[in-house]
C-alpha cells in the first residue's frame, strides 16, 4: 500500500493465473493448454512475419484477421473484435457492455478472472448458483440484472449448456447484453455464434489458446452485433490502439485457415478425454460430464489439497481451487494420451498406497 | 449509440493513431518509426521461439524480460514493468497512479492520448501551456495537483527538457507521482532513468517501438521504485495476466542486448535529422528544435494541411493535427536519408510551384 496509489488499486483483488512452472519433465496439467502443437502453418507464417517490417507499427484494426474471423463465421468484419487474449477482449466487454445500473449475473462457480474485472471497473455483480450437479439452468437467472455473462462449457467444471437454451436466455433478456465464453466450445460442446444474427444483446467471446494451440501467441475474439462492436472498438481505442503485434496477427490468421489441423487436434483430445473419465471413475473419482478440454472431479474418500500434494511430489500438475463449493474438486487438464495414462498410474498409487 | 453501451463508452472519445496506409512506394514519415530494421539478433531469437512450445502460455511476469531491462538500467526486476506497448503500461499508470482527488496535469501541448485514458478511467486533468515557443517550463505545474506527466522530449514538438528539471519536477511534487514518458530520449534527450532511486514519486516510461525499430513487436516498459511497480501488477492482473506473448517477450531481450546495433542505429537518424532541420530551415520553415526522431516545422507562407496534402498527392505521407496553437505545424518524422532528402525535393517543388 502506498500514498500514490488510486483508490481503485487499494481495493483490487488480482487474478491469480495457474502457475507456469519452469521444471523441465513435469506432467503439466493445470492451465489447460493444448498438448498438441498449433499447425505448421503457424509457424511457417510467424518465421515468414518476422523481418525487417518488425519496424512497422501492425495494422490497428487487424483487417485480415477480423476478414479470417467472419468468413468462418459467416459474419462481416464490423461484427467482429479481437485482442490480446480472450481476457482482454473480456475485460473490455466488461467496461463497455457489462457495467450498468443493474447487477451483473454470472455463475457462483466460474471462471475466477469475472469478480476482478468487476473490482477493477467497479461493476456491482451477483452469482447465481449452479445445482447441486453443477449444471446450470438458465432460468435461474430470472433476475433483475444489467448483464449476463457465462462461460459454456462452463470453468472449472467443463458441463455445458444446449446452443437452444443460450437462445432462450438472450430472448428473455433483451435489455441485457448476454456474453458468452466460448473458450471450449470446440471439445464438443455447441456454439452460440450462428445465433448473434438473431440477438442484438447476445455477444460469443472466443480463444485461439486452447483449441487452435496458441496460448502462448495471445489472441481472442469476439463475435456480435455491429453496435456491440463498436462499443468494444471504442475502449479498445481509448487504451491501446494496438494490442496486436504483426506476429500474432499472421499466426492467427494462418491458425483459422487449417481447419484439418484443427479437427485432428480435438478430435484426439476429445477421444483422450473420454478415457481420461473412465480411468477416473474406475479409480472411484466422481467426474462432472465435460465437453471441454479438462474434467473436474472429486474422490468421495480423499482430500482434493491431499491428492494434489501427492501429484505434484510425482511431478504432475493439476488444479485445486480453495473455494467454497468446488475446495474438494481437482481440475485436470486433459493432456497428451501419454500423460493422461501418466497421471492415472500415479493416482492409483496414491490411492492404493 | 446503443442501449447496450455503458455511460463510459457513450462518453468517450477515442484516440485515432496516424494512418497506416497499405500504398507501397510511400514516403511514410507519419508515425515516427524507425526508418531502420530491428537488430537481426531480434529476428533470430523470434524465429527459434516461433515453434511448438506456442501451445504453452507466456511466462505471465515476464520475469527474463524484466531482469534485462534492470540490468541495462541498474535496477532490480521488482522496480520494472512491462506492457504491450508504451500505451498499455501508460493506460495501467493513469488508473493506478495519477487518478486522485485532485486534477492531472500535463502540457497544452503533448501526447493526444492522455486526455483520452483520463476520459476512459473518469480522471479530472489540467492541461498547463507550454511557452510560445513550445518548450515546457516546470515552475508552471506549480499548481495543486494529482499526479503530473509529460513526455520528454515531448510529443509532437520534440523539445526536451534536461534531467535536471525533471528532478526539481519531481522534489516540487513529493506527493504526487510523476510520470515522464520517455518514448523519444533516445534520439539526444537526457533520461529520468538515473533518478529513479532518489524519487519514490517517479515513474519513467519506456518503448522499444521507436529506438529499438519494433513498433511491430508492441513492448513498453516503466520504471520505478517498488511500490509504484506494484501498483503497475495490481492493475494488470486485474486486467489480462498474459500482455506479452513468447515472441514479444523473446525478441524484446534479444533487442536489449544488441547495443552496438541500437547505437548505430540512432546516431544514424540524429545525424538524418540535423541536416533535415538544416534542409527545412532553408527552405524557410520554423523548426522547433528536436531531440526525437521527428520535427515539428512550420512555414509562415503555407497553410500546413495544404501542404500536407500537396505532400500526400507526391506520395509522402507527414502528420497534420487539427488542434489548436499546432493547426500550422506538420509533425515530420526523420526518415533514412533518402527519405528525407525525397521530403525536402518535395517541399521545394511545392513552395516554387
């Protein structure tokens, strides 16, 4: 604490992001990374961007990226935005769409980075609980609210919501803008994005870090109405006009144009992670059903803290929250068939020892 | 406008970057990059990050980054910060250090995005003229303040003021921070840098976009003791943990180490730029003497957006700013030699037409 800080910074509650550990042989199963390469292609446009242009500022608006995003999308380039990380694209949503008179409605089990950016922006929120299963059930959110936002699948848990009951929610509240984040939608769950044609409130926030294999190139998106848009623009150009750099932009792009990488890549995590539950039940884990690229599970006889010690002295990671709810639940990133056949040897182990 | 806006994004007025036209044969001295490529040992340490290991997440502090940046600036890694780009680290400064009770102050004159990141973040400023002659005197911030920033040498005019005067700036203003934006001494200016371990208040900016040729590449940096850096990381974790991605945060090192190519480079433009001020100053223009790598000229005979267009219809391209005091002025910047020698053909084309 010091005398120079604002007032917000006092208050602040930072994120804390999964830990990125720099032990070489470590089974790293805890920030849901993709544990396939990104397509060569990538790699071959970034080494081709990489030149003297370096000295160039990148183009502001990323024109070519949003015209890759939207011919995938069957949209227009105004209907789209992008930015560094899906959590930048996030935080701007949250000042420019999200903060109104009315609380702001989002799960009680959710990803953790939505409460900060209300404390950064100084956004009133409320949670709405999950059931006892963990679904989420949309008419639980029958509530005065100046916003709705969601992940689906939903983080931690991987359960996923029907693309029919996301419609249902941005009809019953078309005063309300209704994100979406769609960070796992392409392990198997369905996507809001044909819908935002037919909502004017409904905006789909997307990720190239999980199923296009590019955590470490930082782009996301979001997809919406042209007036949801230009909100984003607007905040986007009154903070950074360029959150893009040249390599990302040309990786992006080069990312959304394999789709037979894309497909052969979540196909087998897909596959990986079918296994990875049953492993799981046999050991006697209670596992929420996931259509996302982790699982969430629970053994009714062991602490979660306990056996995440335990992974961690055999060298694997895995996530545990200390939060009410979910403090007795471990997140498991579905890895390479390799170490998720690694990480289910070692809990047997454990268990039996 | 849109009911889904909120009241920040209604009021807003964003800041429009100088334009990146996609001519090619353009003389384009508008956004004051480098005319010169970025070291090649940048372009080798991206192309070696440029591999699998993208699937993984940036190291989220960038802590390798941070230890080169103290090092060249005798300093520990808990008193640097780093951002994508200048701007984002300047956005993160004004909502965790200069909003306060009391009015920002900064120059009539400078860079158009600070008014911007205060309409952005609600902070209430004061702009204080600069002389007639554009140079920056510091007993006129001699007023109650909450927080003061500048950049030096300042935007568009290129005027520095010694290191000196920005230490009795600080001494002046020991409850408030003071933050020197810095994106141009590299070019003749004396940096604040040194005088951070003496003033708590201080916080000194940094970007590799100009003098390091990687405008690209979007890296900045900021400097100052501890718990104004903390402030920095409180905002910033609060907002997207993962700003620089691997490639930024790789090529940025590698262009910190090559000082013998970011000496050559910049002694390269500060010579361009005496014999352009010379060539200017013959051709009857007023020049404002410059330690950047821009000039800020006017000629008494010309209106400065005929000439600016009269320059554009010749295929180069200068910045012309609409705002008051500055609407006769042409922000110029130094380009390779045959660059400037193609403006000053022009403008002499253009005077004797």
């Amino acid at each position: 604490m010091s005398q120079y800080w604002s007032e917000i910074v006092r208050e602040l509650t930072p994120y804390v992001p999964g830990e990125q550990p720099r032990l070489a042989n470590l089974v790293k199963l805890n920030t849901n990374e993709n544990p396939y390469p990104p397509s060569p292609r990538v790699i071959a446009a970034i080494r081709a961007e990489a030149d003297a242009r370096l000295r160039l500022y990148p183009d502001p608006n990323a024109d070519a990226l949003k015209q890759a995003i939207a011919t995938r999308c069957g949209l227009t380039p105004r209907e789209v935005f992008v930015g560094n990380g899906s959590d930048e694209v996030l935080a701007h949503a949250f000042m420019a769409l999200l903060k109104h008179e009315q609380p702001l409605l989002f799960p009680d089990i959710t990803y953790s980075f939505y409460p900060v950016y209300c404390g950064l922006y100084g956004i009133d929120y409320l949670t709405v609980p999950l059931a006892a299963d963990f679904t989420l059930q949309i008419d639980d959110y029958d509530l005065p609210n100046g916003g709705i936002i969601l992940p689906n699948p939903n983080a931690p848990t991987g359960a996923a919501v029907p693309a029919a009951e996301i419609a249902r929610l941005a009809a019953k509240h078309r005063d309300s803008v209704v994100v979406i984040d769609e960070a796992y939608v392409d392990f198997g769950a369905e996507s809001a994005v044909p819908l935002v044609s037919r909502y004017p409130n409904l905006l789909v926030v997307h990720t190239l870090s999980k199923s296009r294999s590019l955590a470490g190139l930082r782009v996301g998106y979001a997809v919406g109405q042209a007036d949801l848009i230009e909100a984003l623009e607007r905040v986007k150009n009154s903070f950074n006009s360029y959150p893009l750099d040249r390599l990302a932009q040309a990786g992006a792009i080069a990312a959304l144009e394999d789709e037979a990488h894309f497909d052969a890549t979540r196909e087998r995590i897909v596959d990986s992670r079918e296994r990875l539950v049953a492993g799981l039940r046999a050991l006697g884990f209670e596992v929420v059903p996931s259509l996302a690229n982790f699982v969430f599970a629970r053994h009714p006889g062991r602490d979660a803290a306990e056996l995440a010690a335990a992974l961690r002295a055999k060298s694997i990671i895995v996530r545990h929250f200390k939060l009410p709810r979910i403090d007795q639940h471990l997140r498991i990133t579905v890895g390479a068939e390799e170490e998720c056949r690694a990480l289910l040897g070692a809990l047997a182990a454990i268990l039996h020892a």
